[in-house]
C-alpha cells in the first residue's frame, strides 16, 4: 500500500501529467489553427497578442506599490530601500557617534 502525501504543496503525478497533456493539446490546436490563417490574419493576431500580453504585464508586475516597515518602539530602519521601475536602490541608515554630534575639543 502506497502511502500519500496531504501536503498542500504535493502535487500528484498523474495529475501533473493530465495538466501537461491538457497544455500539449492546446498548444498543438493553437498552432495548427494559425499556420492556416492568412498574412493579414496573422499580423492582425499578432498585434493582438502582443497588446494582450502588454496589458498582462502592466496588471501583474506594476511597480506602483509603496511598501512602509515599521518598527516597533519609533525607530527608524536601518536603510532605505527604494524599488522603481530603474532597479532596486538600497541606501544604508547612517549613524553618528556619541562623540561626533558636539563640536570637537581642544587642550
């Protein structure tokens, strides 16, 4: 007797099989439907495909969100991270000594 997992990450492997069986068949039924279109028809799907694919990638990987972190007792983190569109900018949080806030002394 075959013990099975009841993780909710496990996936079973017919399972998986039927999904990439699924994907195979519509791939192949996607590409035999646009190997008989016309040029005007496949320009016409392409534009459209690539446009469809644009809105996708606006919807899912914006980089409109602003994450705060707070801490707890009011300190301030230790860096500043900056994510936007030209990268992810990591700024490190500066710290002055006790001694150097006071003007320097002399003898």
């Amino acid at each position: 007797m075959e013990a099975r997992s009841t993780e909710p990450g496990s996936t079973d492997p017919s399972r998986l099989s039927a999904i990439l069986g699924w994907l195979h068949r519509a791939f192949d039924a996607v590409a035999t439907w646009v190997t008989q279109l016309s040029w005007w028809k496949f320009a016409l799907f392409a534009l459209l495909s690539v446009i469809a694919a644009s809105i996708l990638q606006d919807e899912l990987f914006s980089g409109d969100e602003i994450v705060t972190i707070k801490t707890k007792g009011g300190k301030q983190p230790e860096a500043n991270i900056t994510i936007d569109d030209s990268g992810i900018h990591f700024n490190p949080k500066t710290f002055k000594k006790p001694g150097e806030a006071g003007a320097a002394t002399g003898a």
